[in-house]
C-alpha cells in the first residue's frame, strides 16, 4: 500500500485493497516495544485478575472508538486530518488536531530512542553511557529520516518478524521453562495501579492509532474489514503483547523491560531490540514531521520545508530521551488517554449524531469529490475538546479516559445547540 498517495482527495474505489493489506499496517502500530512495556508496567503494579480487567475494559473502549473512527475513514475514503475538517472542527481546528497529534509522536520518538539508547548501553557498558547513547542514536535517526527515509524501508519489512520472534522466545524462556528466575523477592512497597487507572494507560498506549485509523482504512472496501482490522489489532497488540508481558513482569518481579529482554535473551535480545525500535521510531519522525508541515500551512499558509523540520524535531525528541522521558512513561500514556479521546469523541458525535458540517461532505461523496473548502473554525467543537481534556484531568471519580469522552459528547451537543439558538435569534 502507498499511504502517500490521495492525501487531499478521497481514494477511489478502484484504488483500495484488500483487508491483509490494511490490517498487516495496522496491527504494526500495536506490535511494538512500547505495548510490551505497557504490559510489564500493569503486571508489576496491579495484581493479576486487575491487570487483565484493565486490558479487557480498555481494549473495549479502544475497539468501539478505532471501529467508529475507521469506519467513517472507509465511507469517506479520507484521513483522519481532512476528516476533522468536516467533523466539527474546521481548516483551523484541524490543523490543532495535527499539531496535537505530532506533539504526541515526538515524545513516542523520545520514549522510544531512550529504549534504543537503554539497549545500546547495556550492550557496551563500558563505552557508552545513556546520555550519550541517546544523543548519538537520536541524531543518527534523524539523519536518516531527514536524507534517507526510503533506505528504511528493509527495516520496516523485517522488524515485525524480529519484535514477534523475540517476544515469543522470551515467553518461552520465561513462562514455559525454569531458565529465568525472578529478580528479587516481591516487595510490598510497589506502587499498585488502580484498575481505573490502568484502563486510561491501555487507552492512553493505543489511542494515537485510533486517531491515525482513517489513514489506513480509507484503503479498506467495507465495513467489515474495518471491524476485523480492528479486532485482529487487539487480539495481537492488547491481548498477546499485553498480556505475556502481564505474565513475564509477575514471575520475573520486575515492570524493567531491558531487565526482562537481557535476563531471558540476553545481548541478542539488545540488539533485537535496538532493530525493532528502528522501525517505529522513523515513522513516529515521518508523521510528526509532516504533521507540524501541514498544521502550519493550513494555519498561515507558510510552507515549510520537510528536512529543517525534520532536523528541528529529531533534535528536540532527542533531548526529550536525554532528559529523562522514559522515566515519565506512565504519566505520558495518562495524558495522552485523556486529551485524544475528546477530539475523537467530537467528530464521531458530529458524524453519527449531530450531523451539521459533514452533510455536505456525505452528499458529494456520490461523485466522489469533496465539499468547498471549509473555512470556519469549530469553537463549539475545539472548546468541547478541552472540556474534556479538563474533566480527564482532573476529575476523581470513574475513569479518566471515559470521562474525558463523555463529557467532550456532551460539551459538543450543548455547545452546537446553544449556537444554534443564537443564530436564530
């Protein structure tokens, strides 16, 4: 599939592909290091039956949104991007969306290089030291993006197959066999996770997907290879990933996952590792680049160039992996389960229910063009989103990554509904 191709137009139906096609790109957003590390983190801080209630809870709620949002990608033929324009959100306020969304994966690109750099400096100890580890290998990657992002392009071919093989060798070692023990003894005073807040971390781990699911399931030729892209991508990336990692940080007694990789695989494992990341890391660079380019020109029309941008970003995700980002890995996935979750829950209550901006983009859908540009910006729609970012935050009760939901719906109905009566009047 050539995802660059139609990124201001709807794909054709002559143009899309099979669902193996769609669902092969899509489940590799979930078959990734950092959803391992997300199971390592609920099965060393929740007890069992609470670490698998919070994957099965929210899986759901991932499901019911990636489903909603990708079905909506497939009936349109759009992106996520254009998608927001006549969702409720405007040429301005999607261009927010996109800037959003490339904060988002810039830090992914830090959280993933410190993992890169971690792996580089257990495998020399003596030569590097982390700092220095991840200075070198977040400008190397850089470079690469910025001059050679095709050259990548075998990284990406046999990294799944690597990521797979070695979580299943160290599945095996750990779980099916006596030839790697716990670390330590298990220690009480181990920060336990409630299972509403696990909940928010699964959402907050997969959420960016949900988001960037148009992207790909515009391709698709029916709802129901969305629903089975959606489904295959959580039984192998929440289920399977998720869950051997729930089950490998409880009998190791550890939520470290360079301490799970080099204990059950050793230097080879590293090294896996150091390959697997590659992989998700350039397009994590790739989009957030091209999503600053894009929110730019829709905001001033300024057109910026793609390698002083992709260098500019590169150096500032790799300063984020210096200055600690892993280590606020948790609270990363908190703030991402609560601020994208309103933006998706806007244009699917624009799309399903409310029904005011994206008539017009249903009706020109029969001839396969698309509406006059929409100028507007959608105040009712960007306020509802902070609304619900607000409420996520700082709400008490429940879960923070439904709240923050529900309450941007809502926001998002009583607002367009208030506009409504002011107009008439």
């Amino acid at each position: 599939m050539q995802i660059n191709d139609f990124p201001l137009e709807r794909v054709p139906q002559h143009s899309r592909v099979s669902f193996l096609s769609v669902a092969i790109v899509h489940m590799g957003m979930l078959t990734a290091l950092d959803q391992f590390m997300l199971g390592a983190v609920l099965g060393d801080s929740m007890n069992l039956s609470a670490a698998l209630t919070a994957i099965v809870a929210g899986s759901l709620l991932f499901g019911l949104i990636t489903f909603g949002f990708g079905y909506i990608g497939m009936k349109e033929g759009l992106s996520g991007s254009m998608l927001a324009r006549w969702c409720g959100f405007g040429r301005t306020g999607s261009a927010l969306i996109g800037i959003v969304v490339a904060i988002s994966l810039l830090g992914w690109f830090g959280i993933q290089n410190a993992i890169f750099a971690k792996s580089l400096s257990a495998a020399f100890p003596d030569t590097l030291s982390f700092q220095t580890a991840a200075a070198l290998s977040g400008l190397f990657l850089t470079v690469l993006v910025a001059f050679g992002f095709k050259a990548l392009r075998f990284t990406a071919r046999i990294a799944v197959p690597v990521f797979v093989t070695l979580i299943a060798w160290i599945a095996w070692q750990t779980l099916a066999t006596d030839h790697v023990q716990a670390m330590t003894v298990a220690s009480p005073g181990k920060a336990i996770l409630s299972v509403n807040a696990g909940i928010t971390l699964v959402v907050g781990g997969a959420i960016l997907a949900s988001l960037m699911t148009p992207d790909l399931t515009r391709y698709a030729r029916k709802g129901s290879h969305v629903f089975g892209v959606t489904l295959a991508t959580i039984l192998l990336g929440e289920f399977i990933i998720n869950g051997l990692a729930i089950f490998i940080a409880r009998k190791l007694n550890t939520g470290d996952v360079m301490s799970i990789i080099t204990l059950a695989s050793g230097t080879a494992g590293l090294f896996a590792v150091i390959f697997s990341t590659l992989r998700v890391n350039d397009l994590n660079l790739y989009s957030s680049t091209l999503g600053v380019i894009n929110a730019v020109e829709s905001l001033s029309g300024m057109k910026l160039q793609y390698r002083p941008v992709t260098l500019a970003l590169g150096v500032l995700g790799t300063t984020l992996s210096v200055l600690g980002i892993l280590d606020h890995f948790v609270d990363f996935l908190n703030l991402l389960g609560v601020i994208v979750p309103p933006a998706l829950g806007v244009m699917l209550t624009e799309y399903f229910l409310l029904r005011k901006y994206c008539l017009a983009l249903q009706s020109s859908r029969r001839d396969g063009s698309l509406p006059a540009e929409t100028a507007f910006t959608g105040w009712p729609a960007i306020l509802s989103t902070l609304l619900g970012g607000y409420v996520g935050l700082n709400m008490t009760w429940g879960v923070s990554t439904i709240n923050s939901f529900v309450a941007a719906c809502a926001g998002y109905l009583l607002l367009e509904w208030l506009a409504g009566k002011l107009v008439r009047q």
